[in-house]
C-alpha cells in the first residue's frame, strides 16, 4: 500500500471518528435533557379511589366483572334477568312457574366481586354476603369464594357460614349433578368432618367430642357413619381410644 492510500484511509478514519463523537455528545445531551425534564415534571399520582361500584367490560363491550358493596346491576347478568332465569333455569324443571315462584325469594346481590361469563352467568363470586345458590336460599350468610360451572349452577366453594344467632362454621366444598359431593367442615358445636355423599345418602368421616347433629350422636364419638336420603343411620364404625 502506498503512501497516498494510507493517508486516504487516515482521512477516513478521522471522519468517522468525528461522526462518533458527535453522536456520543448528541446523545448524551439528550440524556440530560430528558433527566432535567422529568425532574421538575409534576408527576400525577392517585393515593385514594372512591367509588359506589365498577363495571369491568370485555373487548366486545359486554360486562364481564362487578365490583362493589353490593356489586352494581349489569344488563349482561342473567341472575337480574327474570326472562333469561326463566329461559335457561326453570325451564329445567317439571312446574317452571313454581321454580320462579322460588327465584323470587333468591338473593342475588353480592358485598365484593363477581365474575361472569360471556353469557352472563356468574362463574366466580368473592367477598362477604354471598348471593345465595340458584338452587335454593341458603340457611347462612356465606363469606368467601364460591364458583359455578358455564351455566351459573353451583359446584363449590370455600369460606365461613354465619347464622342468624352469630355462630359461625367453615367449609371447603364441592357439587355435582346430583346435588352436595364432598365437604369438609368444622360446625359450630366443635364436629368436625368430611362428607361424601350422593342421592342415594352420605358417608360422614370425622369426630365430635359432645352431643351433636351431624354424626347425630349423644355421646363423643370418633368414627364413620352412613345415612341415607332420609337422615336414618344405616351403618356406623366407631374408634375406641
């Protein structure tokens, strides 16, 4: 290589490291710019939302999640549509005129979240005062999560259950066709248990250390009893200490 190639490549060089500088000091101007600029920016902050309720909707405009105390009417919901309550729920049943004589006595509302379906069942309620089952008012009022298949029936929960005189008891459960499948509890009278059960009767596994419903026993009693549909004891296997 000759002396005037070398020199051209030099040139070159000087060029392309000036073009760097200059973009190194570009650069960095920028970065302080935009450091001084957010610096004295007021930045928007939210410390506090109030609000009586909130609708979440989905891509298609439809109500997907109600959040509030108690959660705010939707349009979508089928639990508050008498007609769609008629349509997908009496109608499964031999007088749907007696069962919507019953759905009047439901409590729908919810103290918390309830997230629904494309359809508008609710599939999944958390919170505090649970609406009861479409299957029937429930004896407690229920604090906790409860879920339901596609078409808003019931197939099981978890949470604590108050009765009217304030006594408490807690279950994990789970439904199926049938009605109640498998549950755990521990009731107000110190029982505690699992239960499998079907139409036919149920299993009822745990102990109870005084007088009580559930294993319907007069003294304490660790063991397992079945029952069939009717309440009647059929067979029982206690544990001695």
């Amino acid at each position: 290589m000759d002396n005037t190639s070398i020199q051209n490549e030099l040139i070159k060089l000087k060029r392309s490291h000036a073009r760097t500088k200059q973009l190194y000091l570009g650069s960095l101007l920028l970065m302080v710019i935009a450091i001084v600029t957010v610096s004295f920016t007021k930045l928007n902050r939210f410390d506090l939302i109030r609000a009586k309720g909130i609708i979440i909707e989905d891509a298609n405009g439809k109500d997907r999640i109600l959040i509030g105390a108690p959660v705010p009417s939707s349009k979508n919901r089928v639990r508050t549509d008498t007609a769609l309550v008629r349509k997908h729920w009496a109608s499964q049943f031999d007088d749907p005129n007696q069962y919507m004589g019953w759905y009047k006595r439901y409590k729908n509302s919810s103290n918390g979240i309830i997230f629904m379906n494309e359809e508008g069942f609710d599939e999944v309620l958390i919170g505090e005062d649970l609406a009861d089952a479409n299957a029937g008012v429930r004896m407690y009022k229920i604090s906790g999560i409860l879920f339901n298949n596609k078409k808003g029936w019931e197939r099981g929960g978890a949470g604590v259950n108050t009765s009217a005189d304030g006594k408490t008891r807690q279950g994990v459960g789970f439904d199926d066709e049938s009605g109640e499948a498998m549950h755990m509890l521990t009731l107000e009278d110190g029982s505690k248990a699992l239960i499998i059960a079907d139409e036919k009767g149920s299993l009822r596994i745990g102990m109870s250390q005084k007088p009580g419903e559930l294993f319907q026993n007069k003294e304490s009693f660790t063991g397992i009893k079945y029952f069939n549909n009717q309440g009647k004891l059929v067979w029982e296997q206690q544990m001695k200490p």
